[in-house]
C-alpha cells in the first residue's frame, strides 16, 4: 500500500514538474519526458502494466495540463509502456546502455505516435519537420539523464519491484 501511494506521488510529482516547469529542465529549448522515463523505468523494473498504469496517469496529468486533447498523451504512454514492458522481458536490462537505448527509442515511438495523431487531427501538421526538431532531441535529452533518474528511482523503490509487477 505504502509502495502504491508513493508511486502515485512519484508520477504525479513527475508530471508536475514535467508540464508547470519546464523551463527549469529546458535546454536548447528542449525538455525532457519525466514522464516517459518513469514509464519506461517501471516496465523494466516492474512489467508492463504497472508502466502502463505510470503511462495512464502520468498521461492523464499530460493532458489536463497542456492544451493537448484529452487522451494524446494517455493513449501514446500506454501504448509505449506495453511496447517496452513486453520487450524488457527479453533483454538483459542490467546494463545502462539497455536502460538508455529503450528510453530513447520508446521516446521517438511515443513521438511518433502523438504526431501522427495530431496530424490525422490536424493534417497541416509538419510531421517530418516535428520529429526531427522536437521528437528526436527530446528523446536524446530524456536518454542522456536516464542513468541519474533511474538510480535514484531505484534508491526509491528499492528491489521490491519483480518482473511481474507484484510487490513484496
């Protein structure tokens, strides 16, 4: 129980940051996805649906917050974290480079899809343009501050988190 609602406080506070101060993380005009590297963390950590539970919520926060319509984030998280939760299960995610590399790829993925969505909405979208001068670089930065974020999730929440999502 104790876990639960410090993972809710985690992916809230996440979000929080992520979408209120985002001008504190920007670089180059660019931020990170707080939120997408917790739900990459949890499906490594703990399968892919508590990733998909951190995507649903974190997604949810996403979207009341920005001026995106209510579902983009929720639906493109979700679908990540069931992407990464199912791959994770046959890699060996031990090694930073394992953890670094799907951070950056379920990044461009998520990318990918939130802009494709948009432009099915908004067919003068410039998706190319979009995914190079935003998807990729955002992905790059939440890929390079993903060794620190995650040692310190793991000093969080410990070993208590098994491949199959329960909790001890």
């Amino acid at each position: 129980m104790v876990r639960n609602v410090l993972w809710v406080i985690v992916v809230v506070g996440a979000a929080l940051v992520h979408t209120t101060w985002p001008d504190f993380l920007k670089i180059q005009g660019v931020t990170p996805d707080l939120v997408l590297m917790l739900v990459v963390y949890f499906a490594i950590s703990a399968g892919e649906e508590r990733s998909m539970f951190t995507g649903a919520l974190g997604g949810i926060y996403q979207d009341v917050a920005s001026k995106a319509v209510l579902g983009h984030n929720i639906l493109c998280l979700v679908i990540v974290g069931y992407a990464v939760g199912r791959v994770s299960t046959r890699l060996v995610t031990g090694h930073p480079a394992v953890k670094v590399g799907l951070v950056f790829l379920a990044g461009v993925a998520q990318g990918i899809l939130y802009t494709c969505i948009a432009y099915i909405q908004y067919p003068d979208t410039a998706v190319i343009k979009t995914i190079v001068s935003a998807v990729v670089p955002a992905s790059f930065y939440t890929a390079l501050i993903t060794p620190f974020a995650f040692l310190v999730l793991d000093r969080i929440f410990g070993e208590h988190y098994h491949a199959q999502g329960s909790v001890t």
